[in-house]
C-alpha cells in the first residue's frame, strides 16, 4: 500500500516538474513486436504533461503577427526597438530620452520640451511662440511678417541701416533709403513720381565755408555753373606791407576780365582787383554771380566791397564781367604779393 501512495505521489508533484524542459520519448517501438498500451500511455502522458505546464521553448521564425492576441498589452521592455521600418500610430505619452531618428511624422502632438540642434525644421508655426534671449544666426528668407511693438535695431533694410535712416518707394515700387539725414536747415524735396527725394534748403543754401589762415590763395572753391551764387569774403592781409586782393573763375588767367572795383575801371585783365589792402587791413566782399541767358560762358557779378584802406573805411560798388571759355565751375581768391590772407569765404547757391 505505502508503494503505490509513493508512485502517485510522483506523479502528481515530480512529473510535471520533470517536463518543464521539451519532453523525450518514454518507450521506443521495435519493429516486428508487440506496441504496448502502456508504452503509448507513457509517451502520451509525457507530451501532454508538457503542454499543461506551458510552453516555454518556440521554434524560432515560426510565430507571425497574427498569432499575438490584440489584448497582450506587451510591454515595451520585453521588445527590441532599436530600428522599427514601419508606420507607428501613437496616442500616448511619449518620453525620448535618447536618439531618435524618424522619416515622417504626421502629427507631433504638443511638445512641452524640444532642443533642436542642427538639422532643417520644415514646418507651420500655428500659436505664439518665444524665443527669449536667443540669437538666429541666418532667418533665411521671410515672406511675410507683422512685426507689433518690439524694435529692430542694427539691421540692415534694402542694404542700408535701418536705425536714423528714412525710406522712401523708389521707381519700382521698393523701400530704398534715402543715404542720408541731411544737414540743418533743409527739407526733404519730391523730384516727381518715382523719383527719390532728396534734401535741399529753402530757396538759398550754403554750398562751402573756406577758412584762410595765413595763405596766398584760397584754392578753387565749386560751385554750379547752372544756378546763381552768392560770394561773401571777409579777408585781412597779415602781411607787412600792401596787397592786391584778387579774384579769378576757373583758375583762368587769360586776358578775359572786366570790373570796377575800388581799384578803378579796367577790362582785358587777367584777374579782377578789388583794391590794395595794407597790412592787418580787412576787406569784405559780397557779390551775387550769375551767366548770361543763354550763354553760360558770359559770367555777370555785381555787388559791394567795404575795405580799409589807410585807416578809411570806404563802400564801394562792384561789376565784374568775365568771357571765358566755359561756363564757371569755380572761383578763387588769391593776393598780388607774397603777403598772407586770413577769413572765411561763403558760397550761397539759390533755386533757379
């Protein structure tokens, strides 16, 4: 009795553990003899032990899609998902914290927390967005943009700075600056449709202020042969004794020059004389120059001269004619001797 409670005992607790592994054959049949039941019981018995407990050996390869139950619900640690080469389909939350590599990406979802660091973003920003403190090295190409409140400082719009400059549309119908704030005193002037404006003065303005500080010439100083010019001088000779103070256009010396002058009355002379001024004498000169209508050529001033000569102090009216071989783009003043001139020398030019 104690032999046979054993053997159950063996078979209910130690056999199933004895076929965890894949189960081997229990009898073997030879040909020619008898097939016992109870060999054919005991390979059954064995095999179907095994498949109670569980299967925990499959053949590789031999398991396809179909054959994982939906409701597995299979964790993603017990997966490889080192390269997956197929569309994913993802309604949860997804936390990155290596790699990662896609092709296409239908619909990222909200992302609280993004670093993009090289690469190229190809995309629609659809909300509000910040981007604080940060530097864009290259914005690329914009098309549209509305820019409200905030300031651009230091850039550069139609290839000029934008910060101080003016703009205007210019024949193409392009922003174009203008290049330049002007001086004081002027005002922006329209040069008609789809032309830039420009700046000018109001009716007068000054075209140059020449200093002399001890010098024998005042170098040519421009001016426009199409538009009228006033010439102020206030001139002192610093020299030790009497000077000539001269005038000249275009630095011609030719026999071309008529006046009258407090020197006196001449024509054929290659220079207009205002007067002899002695030493620390002053002399000032205002003339209004002007060409002939038609003949650019033929140059008219007239105008007044105060000078000191000899302690008296005399207002002396001036003319000047000059024909010379092209119209005036230049004046210069210059003394007779090797005396020394100092002063200023304004030119005016008004609006024709």
């Amino acid at each position: 009795m104690k032999k046979i409670l054993l053997i159950v005992f063996l078979w209910i607790y130690i056999l199933p553990f004895a076929y965890a592994a894949p189960p081997s054959r229990v009898s073997t049949y030879t040909s020619g003899t008898t097939i016992k039941s109870a060999d054919v019981t005991g390979n059954e018995d064995a095999m179907f032990t095994y498949l109670q407990a569980g299967v925990d050996t499959i053949k590789d390869n031999t398991i396809v899609n179909a054959d994982v139950n939906s409701s597995a619900a299979i964790g993603a640690s017990k997966l490889n998902l080192t390269t997956v080469t197929q569309n994913v389909a993802h309604s949860g939350t997804l936390t990155q914290s290596g790699s990662a590599s896609f092709t296409t990406i239908t619909d990222l979802g909200t992302v609280t927390t993004a670093d993009i660091n090289a690469g190229t973003w190809q995309g629609t920003i659809d909300g509000n967005w910040t981007a604080a403190s940060q530097t864009c090295a290259d914005l690329g190409t914009v098309t549209t943009t509305d820019i409200n409140g905030g300031t651009m400082d230091g850039v550069q719009v139609d290839g000029e700075t934008a910060t101080g400059m003016l703009f205007s549309n210019d024949a193409s119908d392009y922003l174009s600056g203008l290049g330049t704030q002007g001086f004081t005193g002027q005002f922006l002037k329209s040069a008609g449709p789809g032309v830039q404006p420009d700046w000018d003065f109001p009716g007068v303005r000054l075209l140059s202020k020449t200093t002399l500080s001890t010098d024998t010439n005042s170098g040519d100083i421009t001016i426009s042969p199409a538009s009228p010019t006033r010439i102020i001088a206030s001139l002192k000779n610093d020299g030790a004794g009497s000077s000539d103070l001269e005038l000249r256009f275009n630095s011609d010396s030719g026999n071309n020059y008529s006046y009258t002058t407090r020197k006196g009355t001449a024509s054929g002379q290659d220079s207009v004389v205002f007067s002899s001024a002695g030493a620390n004498e002053t002399m000032i000169i205002d003339i209004m120059v002007t060409d002939e209508a038609g003949d650019t050529t033929d140059v008219y001033a007239t105008g007044t001269m105060v000078d000191n000569n000899g302690g008296t102090y005399a207002n002396t009216p001036v003319s000047i004619y000059y024909n010379g071989a092209a119209a005036i783009t230049s004046f210069e003043f210059l003394s007779s001797a090797a005396n020394k001139l100092t002063g200023n020398i304004f030119a005016y030019e008004y609006d024709t």
